[in-house]
C-alpha cells in the first residue's frame, strides 16, 4: 500500500492509503492508453460532394377554408445521378407541386419536370434542361456499420446547402408513414436532419451517397433519430422510374384502411381486425373476385391480414400473375375466393 500524506506548513501527517498501480493479490493492473484514432476529414468530403447536390423549391396550391386557392411555398433537397440533368429526390418533395425550380451548387437555376415518382418508397427522379453536371458517387449501403460517421447535406430549412455530421445509429429499420405506406430498409443516424434537408444524400467519409434523406421523429424529448432510405434500396427504384416513369407491382386494385371501433361500430363488423375495403376499382382483380366495398380482408394467400399496411405488403410479396386466396367478411358471413394479380397501371 502507498501512503498518503496531508502537508500543512512544515508538518506532514499520514491520513491513509491508497492501492498501486498493479495489485500482488489480484494482478491487475490499469490498461495503457491506446492510440487515439484519426478525426474523420469532413472538409473533403464535403467538397467532394458539394457540386452534386441541389436544393429544390416548389409550389403548391391549395385552398382555404372559403375555396379560394392559396399558393404554398415549399423546399427541399436532390443529388444529380447523371451528368446530363437527372436528380433524385423524395416524392413527398415534389407531390403536387405546380412548379418545381431546382438551384444548382454554381447558383444556376433551372425549371425542372418529373421523370417519375413513386410514393410507396418516397422517391422521385427530375430532370433540368443542363449539361456537363458533376454526378454523385453512389455507395455500398450493406457495407454500413452502426457507429460509422455520416454526412446529411441539403437544403436544410431552405436557406441553402449545408452539411451536419453524425452516426449511423441503426440500419434496417421500418417506420409507418400512414395506414397504408412503410418505409422499409432506413439507416438512423444521429445526423440532424430539418425541414429542406428531404431528398438531400447522406455520404460516408468517402463522399458516396449511402442513403436519400427522408424523414425525422419530431417529438418533445427526441433528439438524433433522422432516417435515410438506403441506396441498396432506391437503386432499383430508381433505374424503374427512369425506364418506365412509375414502378410496377403487382395489383388487386383495392383501397383500404385498418378496422377500428368506430369502422366495426358504423357497419356491424363481425371482426375487430383487417382490412377494411373502401374502394374497389373496376375491371380489377379484386372486382372479377367478387370483393365489394364494405367487405374485410382478413387473409391473403398464406398472410393473416391485420390492417391495411399487412395487405399492401402481401400483394407486393407475390409476382404479377400469382393467384392468391382471399378470406374476408361480409357483415357477419365469413368467404373464400381467389384473384389474379395483374401488373399496376400507371398512376
């Protein structure tokens, strides 16, 4: 053991011990310091893929409570993927918009038109009438590990480009946009993501885009919880709305929404669960199968039906041209049938 003195003056006087460096009973002894690790080099990065991400502002009309129309500002974010005026971004971005203006790195502003949009995934593919643009580098998404540094640049707040760093904090993670939409397959990252930052990339420390900025937890008490859709996943999304304008799916040509109290209350529902057919579109499949507005969808092929968004993912888990059994209610009698799904029709 070590003493330890306390020293008054000229006077020392002994007031305990204390434990060595490395103990003779246990033999431990304190871990050395390791090297500390290297800052990430956010400056190059950022000047890396600076030129290639756009901010994107927009208008909406919409109507007040007297039906007069009233034009909404709105904005946010894109990344060019070819040199030759492609821009991806996200639907929510751009839906409804009845003018679309895209504001470049070099401060060049251009009109831009819709290629294609998809709102299951929130993407959305512009394009502005210029050449010779410096298109980002698209990375690996899989290759991503939680605690990995990141980069969100957009147009945060609509007041220009800028970049905020973070981590990625979670990867594969779902988040319910509506009873009808997921978003699948997002990258959590403590990055702090705002209003404008919509469509913006997020980048490794190598300045290739990982994920498309979409959305954030706005809570009291929630800090750090942005989502970006993976490139893994949008890369394909992407390439369709390129070739054919939307994505094609497989369709049973059905609106729902999830049964609750007052749904089974209003109309008798022998079920407190599934999906609630609102709509039925005609010459579909679900209308040649005898499904009517009214009835619930509690089974389709081999998946338990619980709600509206458990019914849009089994018809997407199936192939056009599958023939799929469907159980549902009509009040208080319980049927079977079957449909084929055929290819959806373009929005």
């Amino acid at each position: 053991m070590v003493a330890l003195s306390l020293c008054l003056g000229s006077g020392c006087v002994a007031v305990g011990t204390s434990p060595p460096s490395s103990s003779p009973e246990s033999g431990w002894t304190v871990p050395p310091a390791g090297e500390n690790p290297p800052l990430p080099d956010f400056v190059s990065v950022i000047a890396k893929i600076r030129p290639s991400v756009v901010a994107i502002n927009t208008e909406v009309v919409t109507y007040d409570i007297f039906s007069q129309p009233v034009t909404q500002q709105g904005a946010g974010s894109g990344w060019i993927i070819d040199a030759n005026g492609l821009i991806v971004t996200n639907n929510h971005v751009i839906e409804g918009a009845k003018s679309i203006t895209v504001t470049l790195a070099d401060e060049r502003t251009f009109s831009a038109s819709v290629v294609g949009a998809d709102s299951i995934t929130d993407l959305a593919v512009l394009r502005v009438d210029a050449k010779d643009l410096v298109r980002a580098p698209v990375g690996d998404s899989s290759q991503l590990s939680v605690g990995e540094w990141v980069l969100a640049v957009g147009n945060s707040l609509g007041m220009g480009i800028s970049a905020k760093e973070g981590i990625v904090s979670r990867l594969g993670v779902s988040i319910s946009m509506s009873a009808a939409e997921t978003l699948r397959d997002l990258i959590e990252t403590s990055a702090a993501i705002n209003p404008g930052n919509s469509g913006g990339p997020l980048v490794n420390m190598s300045g290739e885009v990982v994920g498309i900025t979409s959305a954030k937890i706005s809570a009291v008490g929630v800090e750090g919880m942005g989502y970006a859709i993976s490139a893994k996943t949008a890369t394909p999304v992407v390439e369709e709305l390129l070739q054919e304008g939307y994505v094609v799916r497989p369709w049973l040509g059905i609106t729902s929404s999830d049964v609750n109290q007052w749904l089974a209350f209003r109309y008798g529902l022998a079920v407190s669960s599934g999906a609630f057919v609102t709509q039925v579109a005609q010459n579909s499949p679900a209308a040649e199968a005898g499904i009517k507005p009214g009835d619930v969808i509690v089974s389709l092929g081999s998946t338990e039906i619980t709600g509206a968004q458990e019914l849009v993912q089994a018809i997407h888990n199936h192939k056009i041209g599958d023939e799929v059994e469907i159980i549902f209610w009509r009040g208080d009698v319980k049927s079977t049938t079957r449909a084929t799904l055929t290819q959806s029709p373009p929005p």
